[in-house]
C-alpha cells in the first residue's frame, strides 16, 4: 500500500519562488529606528546650514573666515595659521571614528577587551575635540564674537575690497555659535552614550547577550555626528 504526501494549497504557496518567506528589511528594529532618528536629525542640520548659506551668498560682503580664524588658542600664534587649529579638531574627530569603526569590528568578532580599548579611545577623542571647541568659543568670546554682540573694530574681519557690515558680522556670530554649539551638544551626547556603552562592556553585558549590537548603533549616531562635521567645517570655515 503506497502512501501520497499530501500538501496543502498553503505549503503550496511557500515553496514558490515568489512567495517570499523572508522580510526584505533584514535590518534589526533598533537599527532600523537609529537610523529614522538620523535622518530626522539630518533634516535639521540641513535647514540650519540652508539657511546660513541663504543668508551668506545673498549678502554683499560676509566675514572671511581666514580672516577670523587666523589665531591657535593656548599659543603667542595670533596671526598667520589661518584654518590650523580647527584642522586639528577635525583630525582629532576624523581620528574617533576611526576608532568607533575598530570598535564595532571587535565586537563582531566578540572581543570584549579590543572593544573597551577602541571605546576608550573614541571618549577621549571626544572630549579632546569639545575642549578644542571650548578653547576656540572662549577665543571668539575674547576677541569680541558672540551671541549678540560683535569685535569693535570689525573691518579686519573682511577681506580687502569690502566694506564692512555690522550686520553681517552679527549674523555670522549668531549662526556660527548657534549651529557649531547644537553639534557640539551632539559631540557631548555622544561621549555620554560611548561611556554608558562601555560601561556595559565591561561590565560583560554584550557577551551575556551574544551580541555588541548595541556598539554598532552607537557607532552609527557617531558616524553620523562626523559628517555632519565635515559639512559644518565646509560651510564655516572654507567657504
């Protein structure tokens, strides 16, 4: 007596190539919810940016920013380095992620001890650019910069051939201050949630749970505040 598998229409349907079977968002939710955060956060940093670059390509003479930013705080450098202290804030956090990225890949391979170190080093990375930023403030506070508030003598702040314009000055201060100190509490965010991460590292935490997912999403937010870096760095100080 022969026996006939009998399938149902069901596991009929499964088995077809076009039946899918598999979600074709193979991306955890918490990643997945990272980077929805990042995107909205992207939209705000672009508006701010938008709105400086509406404002500094429709004004007839803007600051300049070799003009500006000439001087390496904690240094007789007042003059002549134009650009070279804010390069090495940008390397000091270019140099993070660098470290953010070793991190993640030790955790991949679950090596608990490369992660804290590499986790390490990204919080003193950290923490060296926003003193960096902090020595800088207190410089442009110094030299008369500021909310509300500009150098008396601003006409060295312009390139040759300009005139000088208080109000333009005055807009540069404020947004200067304003969309470099919203990255720079991001910068600080950052830091906090590195040290809450590694704490749980070394606490075994991601090895109880057999994974260091945890460092990858992290990472992700730090990438994130790099690049917006680079385009803060683009619109300030280069253009």
């Amino acid at each position: 007596m022969s026996t006939t598998a009998v399938t149902s229409p069901i596991d009929e349907v499964k088995t077809t190539p076009w039946a899918g079977g598999r979600s074709p968002f193979s991306v955890e939710y918490g990643k997945m919810m990272m980077w929805f955060f990042l995107l909205s956060d992207a939209f705000t940093f672009s508006s701010l940016l938008i709105a400086y670059g509406a404002l500094r390509f429709s004004a007839t003479a803007w600051p300049a920013a070799d003009h500006i930013f000439q001087s390496v705080p904690l240094t007789s450098i007042e003059h002549g380095a134009p650009l070279v202290f804010v390069g090495i804030m940008t390397f000091i956090l270019i140099m993070s992620s660098v470290t953010m990225v070793l991190g993640v890949e030790a955790g991949h391979r679950g090596a608990r001890k490369e992660v804290a170190w590499w986790m390490i080093a990204t919080v003193i990375g950290g923490f060296m650019f926003l003193g960096c930023q902090a020595l800088e403030w207190s410089h442009l506070f110094h030299e008369g910069f500021g909310w509300g508030k500009m150098p008396k003598e601003i006409g060295e702040f312009f390139p040759d051939g300009t005139k000088p314009s208080a109000v333009y000055t005055q807009q540069f201060a404020n947004l200067f201050f304003t969309i470099t100190g919203f990255h720079g509490f991001h910068v600080f965010t950052g830091v906090i949630i590195n040290i809450i991460i590694l704490v749980n590292v070394l606490l075994g935490t991601y090895d109880r749970r057999g994974t260091y997912g945890m460092v990858e999403k992290v990472g992700l937010y730090w990438h994130f505040v790099d690049l917006v870096w680079v385009f803060v760095f683009t619109f300030f100080y280069l253009v």
